[in-house]
C-alpha cells in the first residue's frame, strides 16, 4: 500500500460526456469478486479509457435472485484495452477493476460492500460509500463512519480480520506516510487505537513515531533507522 501511495498518479483521462444522445446505459457485471453476490452495473458516461459520473448497482444473489439496488453520483473505474464499452452490451468486469468491493468490514462474519463513489480521498484518490448487512432489517445500510473512514484516507481502506483492525493510509507532501488503525465497537462505531507516521524528510534516515492506544491511554514511541535498513 505505502508504494501504492508513492506511485499513485490521479486518474483524469477526459472522458466522452454523451448526454442526451446517450440511447441505453452502459452496463457491466462482476461475477468474481464475491462468494455470496454478482453485481449489474449501470453507468451513464464511458470512453474506451474507462467510465464515470451517475451509476446505479444492482446486486444479485446465487440463485439470481435481487437483492438490492444502489446509486451513486459518481461511479469512476477504468477498463482495459479489449472492454470497448457500447450502450446496451454487458461487458464483465475483473475484481481488481470493480468499483463495488466485498469484504466484513465490521467483522461480524457477514460480507458487506463498499461502493465508488469518486476521488474524494487523500491526493484525490479512489473514495467509496460502505454499506454493512443489517440482519435485523435483512438488508445493506450505509455506515456514515465507515463511509467517512473509505473517503478521507488513500483509497479504501484495509481490513485485518486476525487483529480485526481497519488500517488506513495517507501521505502529506514529500516525506510523510501515515498508517491509522481502528477497531469495530459493536453497536458505538470506531475506535482510533494506533497511529505511525513516518517521516523521511532527513537525508539518509526514517523518523517513526509510533502513537498506541494500550488501556486507554496514548503511548508514544520514536525511532530512527537509515534509510537503507528500514527500506528493506
């Protein structure tokens, strides 16, 4: 992820705005990127680069059957060489290109979905709505925390089901990365229990300052390594 953040380039292809001369939505499908669900994706404008703006996403179970239905203002994601987008033709989508991702984000064992919903995240990066299954309402609700979390940092997110820890990433200028994680309070939200930041500003040598939340109390560590053994 950290070299994900230093190699990140903002996606800004221009693309072909059709408007009224739009005659049918272009649609997609993601079929892999889920044990439980497939996902039907409408989008209104596309080019050969990739799609964005007003989407909707329908979700479907095993047995074909719907779910639910969901829409955003800006539904952006890029499609290769070979997915040349026409109105009215299905085109499947890969996992690693879908703007609608699976995970328990909330780690109550049921699969929840994080949705695109533009480049609101740190440097412009991927930002998405997150919606968690509600087994009382049988049904996926959008958690505003959660949703916050997926669009403040450098793109969505990581989840560690061992710890059960969310861990965000984020960069300001040249020489400082940032690492945040929290953990799911069922029923209260998120709690912020560790943040590192490291800091190459110095020639030669990485500053980590490692702040940890043990028993309720803030712990702070420093070190510095060389570049070199750090970086290994």
């Amino acid at each position: 992820m950290i070299m994900n953040i230093l190699n990140y380039s903002r996606y800004l292809s221009g693309f072909i705005l059709l408007g009224p001369l739009c005659f049918g939505q272009y649609q997609f499908e993601v079929k892999d990127a889920s044990k439980n669900y497939e996902a039907v994706i409408l989008v209104e404008n596309c080019d050969n680069d990739g799609c964005m703006g007003k989407g909707t996403v329908e979700l479907f179970d095993n047995k074909n059957t719907k779910v639910q239905t969901f829409t955003t203002d800006n539904l952006v994601f890029r499609l290769e060489t070979d997915q040349k987008p026409v109105p009215g033709k299905m085109i499947q989508l890969k996992k690693e290109q879908s703007p609608v991702v699976f995970d328990d984000f909330n780690f109550d064992g049921t699969e929840d979905l994080a949705i695109r919903n533009g480049n609101m995240g740190n440097y412009s990066s991927a930002s998405y709505d997150v919606y968690v299954f509600n087994s009382t309402r049988m049904a996926f609700v959008k958690s505003k925390e959660l949703t916050e979390l997926a669009s403040s940092y450098f793109d969505l997110f990581e989840t560690d089901p061992v710890r059960k820890r969310l861990i965000a990433y984020g960069k300001s200028g040249c020489c400082h990365l940032f690492t945040t994680e929290y953990i799911v309070i069922p029923n209260q939200g998120l709690d912020k229990v560790l943040e590192k930041e490291e800091d190459s500003s110095n020639e030669g040598h990485i500053k980590v300052i490692t702040k940890e939340k043990i028993k309720n109390k803030w712990i702070t560590k420093t070190k510095v390594y060389p570049s070199e053994e750090y970086n290994k």
